[in-house]
C-alpha cells in the first residue's frame, strides 16, 4: 500500500485519543462506573421497551424526545425538588457530547472558557474540539475553589463559559451552593454562561442542595447531568442538561441531526421509571463511600472529603509504582490528577474489601 500522511490538524499531531485502561481483572474500580448492574425487572422492562421501539426502526426517531425530556423533568422534581418544564431539558449521547453542545453553541474562536483544575480531564479536550482558548484558574490545596481568585479571573478574561464541576472529579469534592450562586452572579456580569457539571450529583451528602435550584434566579446557568453514574447505565450513553429556555434553544441549533436513537430514548425513559429501585443502591454505595474513606484515612492517607462515588487519595512518591503493585493483585485503579495521587471507585463491598486489602499489601513496609 503507498505511504499516505493523513491531513490532520497540526494542533492535533502527537496527541492521543482520551481514555483509561480497559483491562481485564478481578477488580475494576477505575472509570467511576456503578457496581451495580440493573435488576432483572429493569432488565425485563428495558427489553420490552426497546422491543417495542424495534418495530419502528424504518423511520427516524423523535428528534425532540419529548418523552424523555418530560420523563427527566419529573426525575429532577423529585430528586432535587426542582420542578422544570421540559422546554428546559435537554439530552445527548453521554454528559460529553452534552458538552460538546454547550462548547460549540457557546464556545468558539476569540471566545473563552474558564475552569478550575484539578478537575474532569475532559475540559480541555473540549475547548480544542471548540477552538475556544482554555483560560484555568487552579484550586486550593484542599481541591476547593479559590472563589478570590475565580472571580478576579472573570471579571479580568470575561469569558463566554465558565466551567466547574461540583462534586469534582477527581477529587470529589462539592461546591457550597453559596459559592455557586457567586459565581452564576459573576459570570452574568460579563455576559458568561455557568456551567455546572452534576454528573455525580446523586452521590451527594444529605442535605447537599442541588445546582438546580439556581435555575429560576439565574437564566445564565445550565446544570449538566449523567445517567451513566448514579442510574448504573454507562453503557446507554445518556447525558441531559437543565437550565433556561433559551439556553436549550442555543443547544438545538448545534447538535447533528436525530441525534439521540429511539433506542436510547427507550432505554433511558424504562431507566427513569425505575428511578426508586436504583435510589436503593445509591444509599449503599454513599454508605460503602464513607467507610472507604475513613478506611484510608486510618492507614495515614490523605483523602479529600467526597460527594462523589470515587475517593482521591495520597500522596505518594511514586504513584505509578502503587498502581501497578495494586494491578498486580488484580485491582485496577486510576492513576489521575495532580502527582502523587490516585483515584479509587466505590466499588461493592467484596470489591472495596479486595483493594483495601491489597492496598495494606503494597504498603507494608
């Protein structure tokens, strides 16, 4: 075959596709993903459904998913207490191209967008797809948000976009809903869009208000969710947003056509319907979530308060060595976020039971 040098992107050359390891162990507590895979009535209901749906498969689906976006709404009414119309949902294939909506309705070249790492790898990835300059303004040492600094940064760059994500990844932690309010208050100001990554909001401590209850005093904020995490449907790739009619309207405009299958659209609908069945399980991983943290705390580890369904914890000399002693015993865990650190997800019982165990292995002196 001749030799042919595809014409990619020069800011594209040398850089690799995003992704973590997908390896075959006993225990995989890596990609944040649910331990807990979906009852057999959800299953029975699924099939049905997207049986259902299967008849139809000759023609497009519903381009506006009304159904769903109805279905959602009712969700976040009772989940949050929130009640939204469903004028103002919107969803995608996973909370990504949820974000590659926003990026390029809102995004773009000579705009900016402004994030707070240590925080969802992704971020930049997506201000490059966008060609949206990246501005960043680093959190405190404890993974907070260094609101002086972030506000100063807003009203210095005046971006389109902020982005944070409350609980963050990789570190899990929240954001006080009185700092989110200042900074919705703040972008406003220069005209900027507030977006608030929720993807783990359902991991949250009790009492922990959801961003959605910004929406009605704040129409410059969107609240990005997923049903890949707290739902156990990583597999389904779906992704929604909340937030103003006209925010929505904005995110019509750049999506590709019929975008979300009927299959999709079925699942994630048979999904929400279940959604108290699964509120279950979440009370037990926030349960396993709180004991994996003390469990690392009492062997000298510094662990970041959580909200999440992971736990951040350190600080190694050499983080590389751990994770590879730790695969080595068959426990598959993320090595990310600042040096020194790893990112460890709430698994089931046995399998938090298995790290901790090879965990005390690898660190025995």
């Amino acid at each position: 075959m001749p030799d042919f040098r595809p014409p990619v992107r020069d800011d594209l050359a040398g850089i690799t596709a995003y992704g973590a390891p997908q390896l075959e162990v006993d225990v995989r507590l890596n990609v944040n993903e649910n331990p807990l895979s979906p009852s057999a009535e959800l299953a029975r209901d699924i099939a049905a459904n997207v049986e259902h749906a299967v008849a139809s498969l000759n023609r497009y689906p519903d381009r506006d998913f009304l159904r769903l976006r109805q279905d959602l709404a009712e969700y976040l009414a009772g989940e949050s207490g929130v009640y939204l119309e469903p004028e103002q949902i919107w969803a995608a294939n996973g909370s990504n191209e949820v974000m590659a909506h926003v990026m390029a309705a809102f995004g773009g070249p000579g705009r900016r967008a402004l994030s707070f790492p240590p925080s969802y790898s992704m971020y930049p990835e997506y201000a490059r797809e966008s060609f949206t300059e990246l501005i960043e303004v680093p959190r405190a040492q404890d993974f907070t948000v260094d609101m002086a600094a972030a506000l100063a940064a807003i009203d210095e760059h005046r971006p389109a976009l902020v982005l944070v994500a409350s609980p963050n990844n990789p570190s899990g932690t929240a954001l006080p809903i009185g700092e989110l309010t200042e900074l919705a208050k703040a972008a406003a100001q220069v005209g900027a869009v507030l977006v608030v990554d929720e993807a783990y909001a359902e991991f949250r401590h009790s009492g922990t208000p959801s961003a959605l209850t910004l929406l009605a005093d704040h129409p410059n904020v969107i609240v990005t969710r997923t049903m890949s995490k707290a739902f156990a449907m990583a597999g389904a790739r779906v992704g929604y947003a909340a937030a103003a009619p006209s925010l929505i309207d904005a995110l019509t405009i750049v999506r590709l056509p019929y975008h979300l299958s009927a299959i999709t659209q079925a699942v994630a609908s048979t999904a929400l319907a279940h959604a108290r069945e699964l509120q279950q399980g979440l009370d037990v991983l926030r349960i396993e979530r709180d004991r994996l943290v003390a469990a690392l705390r009492e062997r000298g580890l510094t662990v970041p308060e959580s909200d999440a369904n992971f736990a951040l914890f350190g600080v190694f000399d050499d983080r590389h060595a751990i994770w590879r002693a730790l695969l080595d015993r068959g426990v598959l865990i993320r090595e990310t976020g600042p040096a020194g650190w790893l990112r460890v997800t709430v698994g089931t019982p046995e399998e938090n039971a298995r790290f901790v165990a090879a965990l005390d292995e690898v660190l025995q002196p």
